[in-house]
C-alpha cells in the first residue's frame, strides 16, 4: 500500500512538473499539448468500445478532435473567428462520407466517435480558450476541479455513509459530495479575496453560488467517465500516468467544468 502511495505521488508530482510550467507559458506549445492530450483521451474511449484508432475513421476521429481542441483561426488566418470549429464540421463530414462508400462503415459506426471527438475535444478547447483569456482564469478552474476532488475525498473517507451513485462509483458518498462543493467555495473565496478581477463581470456573491455549479459539473464529470468504465467492463481509462490510470481519469471533471464556466462567461 505504501509503494503504491509513493508511486502515484512520484508520478503526480512528475506530471504536474510538465503541465504547470506549460500552463504558464501558454500559447502554441500548450495548446498543442492539449491538443495531443484530448486525442489520447479520445484513443482511450475509442479502445473502450474496441475499436481501432489506426483505421482511416479512427485517424479521422483523432483530427477532428485536434481540430476543435487547437484555435486554428489563430494561425490560419484565412479561416473565419470560428475556425476550429468549421475545421472539426468539415472533418466529421468527411466521416460520414467514409458511411457511403464503406460496406462495413456505418452511421451507427460513426456516432460513438463523433460523439466522442465533440466531447473531449470541447472540453479541452474550453480550457485553451481560459489559459488564453489569463492564467489567473484558467488556475481558478483548476484549483476548483483539485479542491473539489480533495474535499470530496477526505470528507467522504471520515464522513461518507449514504452513497452518491452506487451503480456506477460504489465508493463516492453524498456526505463527500458536499465535502467537495464545500472546498470549491472555500477556494473560490480565496481567489477573489486575492483577485477580484478573476471573475469579473462577477462579484464574490455572485462567485461563491458559481461555485457550487461548478463543484457539481466537476463531481457529475467525475461520474459520467465512471458511467463510461463501468458500462464497458474497465477500471481506468487508460495508462497515461502510472498509478493514476488515463487522460480521462485525470481530466473527466475538467471536461465539464471548463465548458459551464465559458457559458457563465468567466473567460
């Protein structure tokens, strides 16, 4: 149990020693990096599903989730504001064109990969467009992805009696739940004690009731990923960071979080 804990916190710190320095650099080198990220995650779902991503519709998926994840308009400036976005549309027709002329390639086929593509590949666009919008922006989200996750589990450890979900995560509780949404606050405070500006057009009311949307979205995503692990008979995602399983189960809560705080229109 101890080699265990001592794995996964090597590698964790490992990981954040790449991905904070990135983050704050930002620009194209991140958004690469997210970009390759969100089409390993999408590689893992695919090989959830058993299907190979070294076919042309699996390729195909991979570029239109690097099309949507990386702001293209940005550096192909012929393309229109939304250039990410027309890119990814174009991408997906073409995979369904592939329904057409294939025998074995159908609309049913497709649509576990669009869906898919579209869903992690927006995630990780949403946090490209905060890290764009500041660095403040974007560690505000994370912060309160990371004390959502922390709160919820050590509540849930010393607290936790009624389960949440038992279907699909047996071991997250309600009492864990409002754990997490309680320490969401509890940052959230902090970054507008510190900084007003981070949420601005947005008071510090108006953040601390954002807050527990968002603590909410980050344990729902939590869940969906769950769902996704349960329903095809698998433990983690995958093996990006050993220890701590896939892309997806390091980046499923912020899937969610990053989109609902773009809609609220913090960055």
């Amino acid at each position: 149990m101890k080699k265990d804990l001592l794995k996964r916190t090597i590698f964790a710190a490992l990981a954040l020693a790449i991905f904070i320095p990135l983050l704050v650099i930002g620009g194209l080198w991140l958004q690469i990096a997210m970009g390759l990220l969100a089409m390993l995650g999408v590689h893992e779902l695919l090989q959830m599903k058993g299907l190979n991503t070294m076919t042309p519709e699996g390729v195909l998926t991979l570029l239109a989730t690097f099309a949507l994840t990386i702001p293209l308009e940005n550096y192909l400036t012929f393309l229109p504001v939304d250039g990410n976005v027309v890119a990814y549309g174009v991408v997906i027709f073409i995979m369904l064109g592939c329904t057409v002329f294939s025998k074995n390639y159908t609309i049913e086929d497709a649509v576990y990969p669009i869906a898919m593509s579209f869903y992690v590949g927006f995630g990780f666009n949403a946090l490209v467009d905060a890290r764009i919008a500041g660095l403040d922006k974007a560690l505000l989200a994370l912060c309160i992805v990371w004390a959502t996750d922390s709160g919820a589990y050590l509540v849930g450890m010393n607290f936790g009696k009624r389960r949440l979900a038992p279907r699909v995560s047996p071991n997250k509780s309600i009492e864990g739940a409002f754990g997490g949404i309680l320490a969401a606050m509890l940052v959230t405070l902090i970054f507008m004690l510190v900084d007003s500006t981070v949420a601005l057009p947005y008071g510090i009311y108006k953040m601390m009731l954002f807050a527990i949307f968002f603590s909410i979205a980050g344990q729902l995503g939590d869940l969906i990923e769950s769902a996704m692990k349960r329903h095809f008979g698998v433990k983690d995602s995958g093996f990006f960071i050993p220890g701590h399983g896939g892309v997806l189960d390091r980046f499923d809560s912020m899937l969610a979080v990053f989109p609902i705080m773009h809609l609220f229109g913090l960055f």
